[in-house]
C-alpha cells in the first residue's frame, strides 16, 4: 500500500468497494486470458464468448495482488500460477500490464519498477486501461485544465476517497442486459456531492499549486455503427473489451443505451464526446452528449423573461384569490363585520371580481354533494370512472417510453388478456365525446324551448369559448414557461429540449387558442391531449345543423343524425382501408395517429350517439318509463356483451390482421361503445340502473368528476415532470405500474384542484358578469341562492346555508347556451358539466 492509501479511512471500504467498482460498465478485461495470453479485439458482430462474467474473481485476485504485502507473486519467465490445487477456481494469481510499448509484464516487474511521489504502477495501469472510458483523457485536443484534472482523477482512484466517488458514480455494467437493462446511470447525487481537492508541485520551483474542481455528471448515449461507418472513421487503438460496448451491436432493443458518466468539471460536454469516439470507435460504437446533458451542483438556471410574467400574472390571481376569500369569510362567519370605509368606496363591480375568486365560496360548491331526485347523477361516476382509465393508459404508455431495468420485459406484457384494458383504454375518450354530445343537445334543448324556438349562435359559440379557453391557456402558461424549474435528473434536460413540452407551447399555443392543432402540425402539438379539445370544439360548431332540426322537425332530425353516424362511420372504414391502418393502430407504412385517431371525421360517431340520447333525455324529462324486465334484461346483457367485445376482442389476433377485422372494428368499435355508455345512461335515468347507478352515483364522486377537465389538463405534465425527474432506472412489472397509477391519482387531483379554483371557477363567475342573464331564467334560483360576499356587502340578503347544487351558484352551474368546463346537470335546472378528459396515443 501507498502511504496514501494507509490513512485513516478505513482499509476495509477500498477491499470491498474497489473489486466491485472495477468490474463495470467501462471495465476492460486488461487483456489477460484465463492462460496469461493477451487477447485480441472482437469483430463487430461476432459471437461474444461471456468473458465478462469472469471479470469478478479477476478483479478482485488483481486486488489482493497489488495491495497484500507478502503475496506470492509470479516471477519472470514462470507459467501462471492459479490459487488451488488443480486449477478448480480458475482464478489467477497473477495480472499481466500493458506496456507503453504494447508488450506485456507482470504485476511483479511492475512492482520492482522505480516510482517518487507520483502514481504507483497500479495507479498508472488503471489510468492506461480506464481512463479514456470515464473521462475525456482520449481527446488528443484537451484543454489544459481538464487534461490535469482527469489525469489527476484516474491516477486517485485507489488513493483519494473523491476519485473512489467520482469512479463509484459512474455507470457500471448493469444485470440483465439482455432483457433491456441497457441504461446505466449511476448515482446522480453522489457525482454532484464530491469534490476534489490536490497539490501540485512544480519540479524547476518546487512551488506547490492547490486545485480543485467538482463532480460534473453526464448522461452519455451510446448507438452502434455499421462496418461501412466504421471503416470510413480512422481507427483507434484497442484498450480491450468495454464492458457494454461489445453487447450494443448485439443487443435488439428500440432504446439506446446511455451511461451516467461523473468526470471534472473543468472537462466540457464536446471533449467528453471527442474522448469516449476515439476510445470506443474500434468497438463499433459511438457517443453523443450535449451540453444539455451535463450537470454540476453549483449549476444555476436562472429565470426567463417568460417565466417571470408566468410568476406575475399567478401572484396577481393568488392576490384576487386572497382578497376574495377574506371578503368572503368575513361576511359569512360575521354577520356584524362593518365594511371599512374603502370596502365600501370600492366600486360594486370590483367587489364582484374579488369574490369570484373566494377559495372559500368555490370551494365550498366544488365539495359540496347534494342532490336532488332529477340529478343525472350516473354521469358523474362515467366521468370520474373515464378519467381514471385514461390516466391508467398514460402510466401504462409511459413505461415503455422512459428508461427502464426491463424494459423488454414490459413489451412482452402487451400480449397479455389483462394488457387489452389498457390497450384499448382509447374508447375512454369516446366516452368523454358522447357525454359532452349529450349535454350540449340536453342544455341546448332546454335553452331554445325558453327561448320559443330561437338560438342565439352567437352568445352559443362565445359562452363555449369563454369557458374553457382561460384554464386551458393558464396551465399552457405554466408549461411553457415553469415546468421546467420543477425538477432535476439524468434526463431532465428533455424537459427544456427543442421537442420538450415547454418548447411546443411556446411555438405552438396559438394553435390551441384556435382549437387547430389536431388539424395542423400534429405531431408538434402544445399539451398532446388537447387534440381532444379541439376535436369536441370542432364538433360544438357543428352541433346546432343537428340540433335545431331535431327540435324544429323531430321526424327528420332523427333521420339526419341517424344518416350522419352512417356517413362518418363509412368515413371511417374508407380513411383505414387506403391509409394501411389497422384495428386500433398502424400497420407497417401507417399513421394512424395523424390520419385516424385525431380527426373529428372519424371520431365524430360517440359525439353524434351523444347528441340523440340528450334530446331523448329532454323529451322523456318528469315522464314515468316503464319497461318490460325482458327488454332490460337484453338492453344490459348486449351492452355488456359488447363493450367486452371491444376491449377485449382483439386479443390473440395476429400482428395484422385479417382485412375483414381491419375495416370492421375501427369502423364500428367507438360508434358502438357510446351507444352502450347511452343504454346505460338511460337505464340509470329511468330506474332500470341498479347496483351499476348507485356506484355511477354515489356521491363522493361528485367533487372528483368536477375536476374532471383540469384533471385531464394536467394529467401528462404531472406524470412527466415525475418520470423526468427520475435518477434510477426502474424495474416494472404490473403491481408497481397499478401503485404508481394510484400514487398519481391524487398529485394529480390536487393539481386539478389549484387551477380549478384559481382560473376555472372565477372564469365562470366572471362569466356573468361580462354576460349577464335575464332576471327569469331562473328566479326560484335567484331567490333561494346562498349568500356570497357580494351578498353581504351589497346588504341584499342575510347570510344562510348552502342549499342544493342547483342553488349554490348559477355561475358555477352555467345557465348559457353552450356547457362550460365543469358544472352539474339538473332536470329543473340546466346546468353545464366537464367535457374533457382524453388519451394520448402514440
């Protein structure tokens, strides 16, 4: 041992660290047989012997060799001697160095080699062998300083507790390589956590210079060349096997592999890259970083221009939010409170502003849970229910879209009978598309019977726009602006990329403010899942050509819709046949994405179905339904029946299909789950629900499904920031997917909860008053409404109790022409409800 390496720390964490660190990743086998006979490089794509598995007992025998005084070594021109009799542990007791002149000598030459102050012969053997694998050292153009720091580093690693570090948390050859486990990380945290500090003397002056530098972490991604690209790159020398190297023109896997990589911070992204080709280019391999993919601890991100306007429009809402619950209180839980003298110099329209934002008043009514008889109440567990299926489907997508231990494994789970719930969980947005149909026709119906006939088109359109553009482009904001400053990891950097989130909103949110971008620049979009959004407004401007015939001309409206769902079903069938789209995805040479999945002329059916059951739902309104028990019997057993049909009736097909199943199922699968969801709405409606209607209704559903559109809002960006923020390779099966699909549920609720309270909830206040209603559309509402700040300010009523929901709040309930983004639905009291809630595909 050197004299440094006999200092206090304790002898036993090098004996077991050291061994194990040595046999990594970027570990060659030091070119020693199991004979002591040098060998040569492999070929790209030759058959690899499974030699690394012998680096173990290798390495820990060169261990024991260098560092036990008194160990018999082997003397020059003696054959390899093993440990054992018989050779039965195959372990040698002897390690043969490369040369600087590329023969060989035994650890005993070395030994007997003269050495000062500077590195021992093991020291500098390490170096020779590892260095330029986990640091720049290869890179013939290096600046001064990185050159002494990684030269420094690797020459310390037996030596300094930093350099052990530095070396510890660099990605190591990981188990289960060939079931995907390609992405050796590291350890973020403890790269990051160390810094080193050494003395150099100069030998004319003998003048000591103190240096130091810290940790610098760098994600490394590593991709195979082809023999036409490798002969075409000047060759390197061979250092020897690299750990995985020699695996990554062998290994079939969709992902490429990448390596956490910790060296100075004196050493640039571009010279690591430079050093790792000219090192690993002989094996057919190569790296790419960016100086994106780099971190060190003291690393600043400073504040945009864009996020300090983000930061100063959500502090003005908080203040308006602050302000409006404080009125609020005071005027419900003290009814003596005098206004101060410039409460009341406030004008009244201010006053309103405030309170509409009351946590208090909004929160109240979100939380609230009463009812009434004439409450469509299934179709808030239809709604919750959709929405928990559409975030199970994202968990789900997102494993095989992050990094993962076996990530092979979970490819394999896609030919599961349980899978095809999650792979056909898409139907979950035909359901958000037939209840948004639904009550659009259901509250226009009532709208134009008050209004003898007539619809105003335009306040109809507004109203809708008005609603939910405001949250939509709040969370927008926040995206594009704040996401990412949320987190930190090996792959944060995509979180500011050019095809990050934050990227696309700040390129393309105009896109979403037109509610265009399922019909442009697609695979660009800002928010991916809004393409459901502008999918159902696209479909509301449609909705009056149907609507006003069906209440103007029942006879022929029904013809007219029932031909609609006809000619967008054959729309269909004929996109898929000359698109080369199959049953629920591409075939080879398709998009589905672009040309299918997010186009309203082919999504249109569940929308249309909707429509229908609203106006019939209008038309059998305070009406007693009576039905023969056969007749319910045949409605749920084929609704059932056929809902299992399609989840679960692609199973076992081949990966293409017969033309038949290609054409039929896409043509038919999302038209016939809406109308299942109608004979279930119906049923519920008309008695004839049961079990199924007092699960769909029970009321703590209520304030979940309300949150139903800022859910799907920031269902994805919740579930990114998470994945991003990941510093460890995961290994996944089905139990820990479902615990984490259950541990999301609430991050994102709550998420949910601040913009609903922030900007959805106000908005709508707001609403009203840039919109006021006529004083009849509701008097017995008006009349027994409970009281909010504006009330006790104004002195217009006495503080009371909150009474049923189509009481609390006509701007939180909506009354106008067209449904906002959350409300309920009353038969005596037409209100608005959530009409959002999606999956992504692809």
């Amino acid at each position: 041992m050197t004299a440094a390496a006999s200092t206090a720390r304790p002898r036993s964490l090098l004996l077991l660290l050291a061994p194990l660190l040595l046999a990594s990743l970027l570990t060659p086998s030091l070119a020693v047989s199991d004979h002591g006979v040098p060998q040569t490089t492999v070929p790209v794509g030759a058959d690899w012997d499974w030699e690394f598995l012998n680096l173990w007992p290798r390495l820990l025998h060169i261990r024991r060799q260098f560092d036990r005084d008194g160990f018999p070594l082997q003397t020059d021109g003696e054959p390899p001697a093993v440990t054992g009799t018989g050779n039965k542990s195959g372990v040698l007791r002897t390690l043969e160095l490369e040369d600087e002149d590329g023969g060989y000598q035994t650890a005993a030459v070395a030994h007997r080699r003269p050495h000062s102050d500077g590195p021992t012969p093991r020291d500098e053997a390490v170096a020779r062998t590892l260095g330029p694998l986990i640091t720049p050292i290869a890179n013939t153009q290096l600046s001064a300083e990185c050159y002494r720091d990684s030269q420094k580093y690797i020459q310390s690693i037996f030596t300094e507790l930093w350099a052990l570090r530095m070396f510890d948390a660099t990605g190591k050859l990981p188990d289960g390589v060939l079931i995907g486990n390609v992405f050796p990380w590291g350890n973020w945290d403890e790269c990051l956590n160390t810094t080193a500090h050494y003395t150099t003397t100069n030998p004319i002056t003998k003048e000591k210079t103190e240096h130091s530098f810290a940790g610098k972490y760098c994600t490394v991604y590593l991709f195979k060349i082809t023999k036409e690209q490798l002969s075409d790159r000047p060759s390197a020398p061979s250092r020897g096997r690299v750990g995985l190297a020699p695996l990554i023109p062998l290994i079939q896997t969709p992902f490429q592999p990448t390596v956490g990589v910790c060296i100075p911070s004196s050493c640039s992204s571009t010279e690591l890259m430079i050093g790792l080709n000219g090192a690993l280019i002989s094996q057919g391999v190569a790296a790419y970083i960016n100086d994106d993919m780099c971190y060190t601890q003291d690393q600043k991100t400073e504040l945009s221009p864009e996020a300090i306007v983000m930061i100063t429009i959500l502090s003005i809402v908080g203040f308006f939010m602050l302000v409006g619950t404080v009125f609020d209180v005071l005027m419900s839980k003290f009814a003596d409170w005098t206004p101060s003298v410039w409460v009341k110099r406030m004008p009244v329209t201010l006053r309103k502003v405030f309170t509409a934002f009351s946590v208090y008043t909004n929160g109240r009514k979100l939380l609230d849970t009463s009812s009434t008889k004439e409450t469509l109440g299934c179709l808030h567990g239809i709604r919750f229910f959709s929405m928990t299926w559409v975030i199970l489907g994202h968990t789900y997508f997102f494993c095989v879209f992050f990094e993962h231990q076996n990530t092979l494994k979970l490819y394999t789970y896609y030919g599961d009978w349980f899978f095809q719930t999650i792979g056909n969980a898409t139907v979950s947005v035909d359901s958000f598309f037939f209840l948004s149909g639904l009550l659009v026709a259901y509250i226009a119906m009532r709208n134009i019977e008050r209004a003898h006939g007539k619809l105003n088109i335009v306040m109809y359109y507004v109203h809708r726009y008005i609603r939910l553009t405001p949250v939509m482009m709040a969370i927008i904001g926040c995206v594009a602006t704040l996401e990412m400053y949320l987190g930190s990891g090996p792959w944060w950097s995509f979180a500011s990329s050019e095809d990050s989130g934050a990227q696309l909103c700040r390129e393309n949110w105009w896109k979403n403010m037109l509610y265009i971008n399922n019909l442009v620049d697609m695979n660009r979009q800002c928010i991916s899942q809004t393409w459901y959004l502008a999918n159902d407004m696209q479909m509301f401007l449609f909705s009056p050509l149907v609507l006003l015939p069906l209440y103007h001309w029942p006879v022929f409206g029904q013809l007219w819709i029932i031909f609609l769902v006809c000619f967008f079903t054959g729309i269909n069938a004929m996109v898929t046949a000359i698109h080369k789209l199959g049953p629920s995805s591409s075939l080879p040479g398709g998009d589905d994405l672009n040309l299918r999945y997010m186009k309203p002329w082919t999504r249109a059916g569940p929308y249309l179905v909707g429509l229908y059951m609203g106006w019939i739902l209008h038309k059998i309104r305070g009406r007693k339904i009576v039905l023969p028990a056969p007749v319910v019997a045949i409605g749920w057993l084929t609704s059932s029946l056929t809902a299992c049909l399609i989840v679960y009736g692609l199973y076992g097909q081949p990966a293409v299909p017969p033309q038949t199943t290609n054409i039929i199922y896409p043509m038919l699968n999302r038209t016939a789950w809406s109308v299942c969801l109608a004979w279930v709405v119906f049923a519920c409606v008309t008695g004839y629900g049961g079990v199924v209607n007092s699960i769909l209704s029970w009321k703590a559903l209520i304030p979940l499904s309300r949150l139903t559109y800022t859910s799907y809002l920031v269902s994805i960006d919740v579930q990114v920031v998470y994945w991003l923020g990941n510093k460890a390779p995961q290994y996944l099966d089905h139990l820990v997917i479902v615990y984490q699909f259950l541990g999301s549920l609430p991050v994102i609720f709550t998420v949910a909860t601040m913009f609903s309270l922030a900007f959805e909830s106000p908005m709508l206040a707001l609403e009203k008053l840039i919109f006021p209603q006529p004083s009849q559309a509701a008097p017995a509402a008006a009349a027994s409404k409970g009281p909010t700040a504006d009330d006790a300010l104004l002195k217009t009523t006495e503080p009371g109790p909150v009474r049923g929901l189509e009481h609390v709040n006509k701007a939180f309930e909506g009354e106008g022409d067209g449904p906002p983004a959350s409300a309920e639905l009353h038969h005596d009291e037409p209100g608005t409800a959530a009409t959002a809630g999606t999956e992504v595909k692809g």
